[in-house]
C-alpha cells in the first residue's frame, strides 16, 4: 500500500516537473532561435542534454502510467493519447514559424511545442504500445 502510494506520488511530480521543465526550456529555445535559422538551444550539447531529460521524464510518467499510477488513470489514456498526439503535431506544425511571425509569437509557439513535444512523445508511445497489446488482448 505505502509502495503504491510512492508510485503514484512519484508519478504526479514526475508529470508536473516534466511540464515544467518543458514551459522553461521552451520559453529559452524561443529565445535562442529569434532571428535565427536552425534549431537554436536543442541544437546545442547542452540543449540535447535537456531533451533527452525531458524524454526520460516522459518515459517514467508513461511506465508510471500504465502500472496504473500517476496522473493518468485508465479511465483517461484516450483523451491522453488524443492529445498527446496532437502535442507531437503541434511541435512539428510549429517548428518553422519563428520565421513567419515576427517577432516572438512564432519564436514562443514553436520553442513551447518542440519542448512539450519532446516531454509528452515517450508517454504517448508507452501507452499508444500498452492499448494496442489490451486490444489484441482481447480478441
């Protein structure tokens, strides 16, 4: 019982640093590439540190997730995966516009999406594979 209580525990901040982390980081990559053709902070060694942060990150939350822990219950995976889904979109749509609006809108909405992008597309997967194998489970 108090094990299932640190997990979901472990889960819930997981999920909330992880967007955390990804709002900072976001508003910094925002900030690195106005003005600039390329991929600003992520382009950098430092840069690539913090994503692959933010993707671990996102892997706990999603093996956190499909024990049944954490913020996402099973009752939620759908809407999730929805809209994870359309957060990986959204960082794809967004990636060129720093160049389109100027100056700083396009620079914000593509800094934010890459990086919630780069946090949610690991959990989206776990539990995109864990519905998959629950449905072929069932025939």
């Amino acid at each position: 019982m108090a094990n299932e209580d640190l997990m979901t525990k472990i889960g819930s901040w997981a999920f909330l640093i992880g967007i955390i982390i990804a709002l900072i980081v976001g508003i910094y990559q925002a900030y690195t590439i106005e003005g600039e053709f390329g991929y600003g902070f992520f382009g950098t060694e430092s840069g690539g540190w913090f994503a692959w942060v933010l993707a671990i990150i996102g892997a706990i939350v999603g093996i956190i997730a499909i024990m049944g822990k954490g913020t996402i219950t099973a009752k939620e995976v759908p809407a999730f995966l929805m809209a994870g889904i359309a957060l990986v979109i959204m960082g794809g749509v967004f990636s060129g516009w720093n160049l389109i609006l100027t100056p700083y809108i396009g620079s914000l909405l593509a800094g934010i999406s890459m990086s919630l992008s780069i946090f949610v597309a690991p959990t989206v997967g776990i539990l995109a594979i864990k519905a998959i194998w629950d449905i072929g489970k069932e025939v």
